[in-house]
C-alpha cells in the first residue's frame, strides 16, 4: 500500500468534510505518494523528535492529530523549526499525515475517546460555527464536581487538573472537548450541561463560566487528545494490515 492509498482509507473513516473550514489537515509531507509504507508511528505531534525516532527506527511514515504545517511555512530551512521538520522529513524519506479536527469531531475520535477512558459513553453532541457537532456530552450517575476532577485527573494520568467552579456542585451532564476548548463552553452551557471536560478553558472563560453555572475541568491540552493516539494506531492496523506503533510525543506517556 502507498502513501496517497493510506491517506484515502483514513479519510473514508475521518472524512474531510468534518474538518472546520480554519483546519490544514491530510498529507502534510511527502516526497512520493507512491511509495510503499511498511510501518507507521503515531503521535500527537510531528515534533523534531518523532521525526527523528521514525527515522532511527525505521518508520516511513508518521500519522498525527495535529497538523505538522498549519498556518503555512514562510520558508523551508534547517534554520526554523518548522523548516527543520519538514527537510528532515524529506531527507530520511519519512512521509507525514495529520487528522485534526475532523478526528475531533468522527465518531469514535478524540472526543469519544475522552468521554470512553473516562468511564462514560456519549449520549450526543454539541458545539458551534461549523463544528456544530465536535464536543460530545453523557449522563452520568449523579457526583460532585470535586470527585469528577479527580476521575480525570486519576483515568489521563495528570499530575493536576485545574477546576474552576463550585467542587460540591451535583453533575448529571457532562460536555467533553479534548485540547482548546474554551470555545466550547457556552454552546456546553447552552445544552444543559453542569460540568465541562477540557484540555484549555481561558482564565477568563473559566471564570465567567463557573459564574454562569458551569464547572470547568481543565486536564492539559496532551493528556486530553493523547488517548486519540491508540484509536489512530488501531484504524491503521484494520484498515492497512500495517504495523503501527505509539510514540510519546510530550514527555508524558500515551494512555
């Protein structure tokens, strides 16, 4: 299988169309979309670092979440990361694919994903603009606030989670939206929810939110998309038959 048929099956399971208007996602970089790939390493990000450990170890190809050029390279020299990325990329021959937020918004993608290692199943969505449907929400048996956080907290491995809000406050109805979140928020307000499950709120939009009536649980932009990285990897497997494997973009270990 080559690079132009892999990127064909991915988008017949994450199709283009659910990608906002804003996004740069697909094939990022590619020297050949004709040549074979014989073994996939994903990661959250394309980082100088992946790149390099797929070219140690003999991967063709990377598949990522976020897109490796996403407002567009100025030039493409060793002298700037992105430009860094994108020669050595060329060099050892390594091809580069991100699904962003069309992963965010499929079913069983970033944001299901959240909702199931989390322990919860999604019941529906939410959202606004043209990513009406991106965020996903449960009913859950009635918790505090303060026992949700520390679930998120124990379930993404964070060291911390930032909670803004009254922790004693009773949640039957949870928003999740995994990484940049805070403008979810009110869309999360407006569909009823009481807590909301997020890598970044916004100081600002945090605290008006939880004026507002709704808990915010930040758990860091990483620990809210890495567990995406394993639904990548097995759609890779099902699909192709090829071999995939995670790396750790971040320093944190992929759940």
């Amino acid at each position: 299988m080559n690079v132009k048929t892999l990127h064909e099956k991915l988008t017949e399971r994450w199709p283009k169309t659910l990608s906002a208007a804003w996004d740069n996602d697909g094939i990022m970089v590619c020297a050949d979309v004709n040549a074979e790939v014989k073994k996939v390493l994903v990661a959250l990000d394309a980082t100088h670092a992946v790149i390099k450990y797929a070219a140690e170890n003999g991967f063709d190809t990377v598949i990522t979440h976020h897109p490796m050029i996403f407002k567009g390279a100025k030039n493409v020299t060793p002298g700037t990361l992105t430009g860094r990325r994108i020669v050595d990329s060329l060099v050892n021959g390594v091809s580069v694919l991100s699904f962003h937020t069309r992963l965010d918004a499929a079913e069983g993608g970033v944001n299901d994903e959240l909702c199931r290692v989390l322990g919860f199943e999604a019941c529906g969505s939410f959202g606004e603009d043209d990513m009406e449907t991106l965020g996903r929400i449960a009913e859950v048996p009635a918790m505090t606030a303060g026992e949700l956080a520390e679930r998120v907290k124990e379930k993404l491995g964070c060291t911390s989670v930032r909670v803004n809000g009254d922790l004693n406050r009773t949640v039957t109805r949870i928003a999740f939206c995994g990484g940049d979140g805070k403008d979810f928020i009110y869309p999360a307000l407006a569909a009823g929810c009481q807590a909301y499950i997020t890598g970044d709120a916004g100081y600002n939009m945090a605290e008006d939110a939880a004026e507002d009536g709704l808990v915010t649980i930040e758990a860091g932009h990483y620990h809210s998309e890495a567990p995406v990285c394993r639904v990548i990897a097995e759609a890779v497997r099902e699909l192709t038959g090829i071999e995939a494997e995670i790396v750790d973009s971040c320093g944190y270990g992929v759940i």
